[in-house]
C-alpha cells in the first residue's frame, strides 16, 4: 500500500485530501508545516509527497527543494497542490523540485492520473513491511 505524505495547512483541505486518499486504498501520513513534514519524513519515508504551496507564513516550496537536496529522500515524487494556477507559477513549482502541479480546487481524477503515473515503478518492487 503506498504511503502519501499531505503537507497542508488549512484543515479542511488536509482532512479531504487524507480521507480521499485512504478511500482509494492509500497510507496516509499529514503534517500541517514544514518541521511536521520533515519530521514524518525521517521517521517513515513516503512514497510521494502532496505538497501545499503556501504554507500559511511558510513557502512550501521549500520543503522540495529540501526533499531534493536529501539524499535518501531526492526520487520522492512531490505533486504540488495549489490555488495558484498561472502557467508561469506551475513552471516554477516545477523548477523547484515538484514533479507535477494540481490546482485547487481539486480535480481528483487529474489527482488519480498523477499519482498513479509518479507510483507506477512501485508496482515492481517488493511491498514493505
């Protein structure tokens, strides 16, 4: 069973994404800032990450620049979630280490395609324990 880590703030949102995730046979793990997320990613490493890019006062983009430069964590998918749909913004989510961008509201069918293109190389491997 993959494991998601949702980073969102508002808790509404998070509460949608985790139940959303967890109805559609994913782990879930969530942190509501960025010492939350990167204390849940040293103690249990996700399969990918659902990244909020405002983090109330905090950039969430800096959580991926932070997955990218740890070694063990840099081929963690990060997909991040947000209002701030502009082309030239989703350019430079991207350049910041997300590999992909779903806006808000959420479409949960793009959300689908998403994690199922970014978690298909997990189908070959062993399941964890």
């Amino acid at each position: 069973m993959p494991r998601i880590l949702v980073v969102e703030d508002n808790i509404i949102n998070r509460e949608l994404l985790c139940d959303w995730l967890e109805a559609h046979g994913y782990a879930v793990l969530s942190a509501e800032d960025l010492g939350g997320a990167q204390r849940l990613l040293h103690g249990e490493q996700p399969d990918a990450v659902l990244l909020d890019v405002q983090l109330g006062s905090e950039d969430g983009l800096a959580l991926a620049a932070w997955i990218r430069q740890q070694p063990g964590f840099s081929g963690i998918p990060v997909i991040a979630v947000t209002a701030h749909a502009m082309v030239t913004e989703q350019q430079r989510f991207l350049q910041s280490g997300c590999n992909a961008c779903i806006s808000k509201p959420i479409d949960f069918k793009l959300l689908s395609r998403e994690l199922d293109k970014w978690l298909a190389p997990l189908q070959n491997l062993p399941s964890r324990v």
